[in-house]
C-alpha cells in the first residue's frame, strides 16, 4: 500500500507547477546523449507528450553534430572545427542542412506524433524564421550567427495544438544557407516567444563552482554568480556559448533557464515538475 501512497505524493508534488506552467511556453534545446540513445530518446518523447497533455506549450530546438559527422565521413570527407565551430563550406552546408531539416528532424517530428501529439517539423529557413549573417571575425566557411527571428510560423503552430520542432538552419540576409549554433538558436527563439522556460538537455548535471569536485554542484544561480563562474574561468569552454546563451535569455524576458543531465531518465519531468529538480537553474541576476 505505501508504493501507492508514494505514487500519489509524486503526482501531488507535480501539481503546483502543472498550475504554474499551463498556457506558458517551453523551449527544450534537445540534443547529447538524449538524443543518440534510442531508449532515452523515447523517454523524453514521453516527457514532452505528458508535458504537452496537462497544457504546457512545447517547442523543440534540436541539434545533431553526431550525426552529421558521421555522414561526412560516409561522403569521404572529415570534419573540421575552428575554435569549437564545424568549418562549413557548401559541401558541408549542404550535408548539415540534408540531416538536420530532412532526417533528425522529421524522424523527431514521427516520435512526437507517436505518442498521439501532434508535431510539425521547421527549419530556420521556412517563412524567413531565422535571418542570419556570417559569423567573424576568423572565416568559418557558411557559419552564421542571428540577426532576426520572425516567430509568427512558431506562434501559428502553437496556437493550432502543434509542438513545433525546429532545426537550426537559417536564411542569410545575402540569400545563402547558414549552420547555427543550436544553443543559440534555443536562445533566441526562446526570447522571441517570450518563453516562460528555456531548457538545455546536456551530458553534464549542470553548473558547479569548481567541474572537479561533485559538492561544488549549483543548483541555483543568478545571472551576477554565472559572470564571475566565466571571468574566473570556472566554466568548460565547450559550455560557453549554452551559459552565454542562457544569460542573454535571462536578461531579456526569460523567466529561467535549465542546464539538466540527458542521460537522467525522465529529466524533463524531474527538472520542472519536483520541488528538488535534477539540474541548475539560471535566474536573472
């Protein structure tokens, strides 16, 4: 009899928050092992079905470098990076668009519409979504950074009961096809929507005061902690650009962000419907 008293304390657990959260906007960043592990993967497709279920408007930002790696390779060519970025010349522009929009998307646009919710698949270019330029200083082939998002395509979506995922490439203003960065990309579509929440699904618990010792974990941050954590270099290169991210989200309407574990089963749901939650949230400072 106690299992079941248990089950039911978990369910009353969740119910401030489905209160808190219904009607508002979610932007999940999905991507790491989340999305490369095929039983991790349909367990955050429940996550977003239940999510979506008890009112929470989701919208999907997904990336794939995994996989687009290996297709090139498949094509004879090797990846190369600079400074973190995919060097992207028209080759490669071309591969990263065929997986992001038209493979890694659609497949899950299919997971989603499995567990009886609907979902449409975007990508950054369709109705001009996301308008980019060429990112500087150094030449990294086709890579942009944003200059406009035009939501309209996403609000429409959502307005009609859809969970609209989008992949993150985008129309340059000079008519060519940019790769953007994913984080980025959530970013900015977050701030767009006036999204309530902003989720990062990563291979990491989160943000710690010292990445060697698991005490130092942060469960909560404001804005003020995150700048000290970059100017006193406590912070992984590779997550530069999800906490530059995340702060500009902050800073401009969002009211939190989440850096949560993937690998965690049921993250989502453990992140935002339990009072301990599982990763860090990032509030303005």
């Amino acid at each position: 009899m106690e299992k079941y008293i248990e089950k039911a304390r978990v369910i009353m657990e969740a119910l401030p928050y489905i209160k808190e959260f219904w009607g508002k906007t979610v932007v999940v960043k999905y991507g790491g092992n989340a999305m490369e592990s095929e039983k991790l993967k349909e367990l955050v497709m429940q996550d977003i079905a239940l999510l979506k279920l008890v009112g929470i408007n989701i919208v999907i930002v997904h990336g794939g470098g995994p996989v687009i790696s290996d297709f090139m390779k498949r094509l004879g060519k090797d990846p190369v990076f600079v400074d973190g970025y995919r060097y992207t010349d028209e080759e490669t522009m071309a591969v990263t668009e065929m997986v992001l929009s038209g493979l890694i998307n659609k497949e899950l646009v299919a997971a989603v519409n499995a567990h009886g919710i609907k979902a449409i698949g975007v990508s950054g270019k369709d109705n001009r979504l996301i308008v980019a330029k060429k990112k500087g200083p150094k030449d990294i082939g086709l890579v942009g950074e944003i200059v406009s998002v035009q939501p309209d395509v996403i609000q429409t979506l959502i307005a009609h009961g859809y969970v609209p995922v989008i992949s993150p490439v985008a129309i340059g203003e000079d008519g060519k096809t940019y790769n953007i960065n994913a984080d980025v990309t959530a970013a900015e579509i977050a701030i767009a929507l006036k999204a309530y929440k902003l989720i990062y699904m990563t291979d990491v618990r989160g943000i710690y005061e010292d990445i060697t010792r698991e005490d130092s974990f942060l469960a909560t941050v404001n804005g003020d902690i995150v700048k000290r954590l970059k100017a006193e270099k406590k912070i992984s290169e590779g997550m530069i650009p999800k906490i530059d991210s995340a702060l500009k989200a902050v800073e401009s309407g969002v009211e939190k962000v989440h850096i949560i574990d993937g690998r965690i089963e049921h993250s989502i749901l453990l992140e935002l419907l339990t009072d301990a939650g599982i990763g860090t949230e990032i509030a303005k400072g």
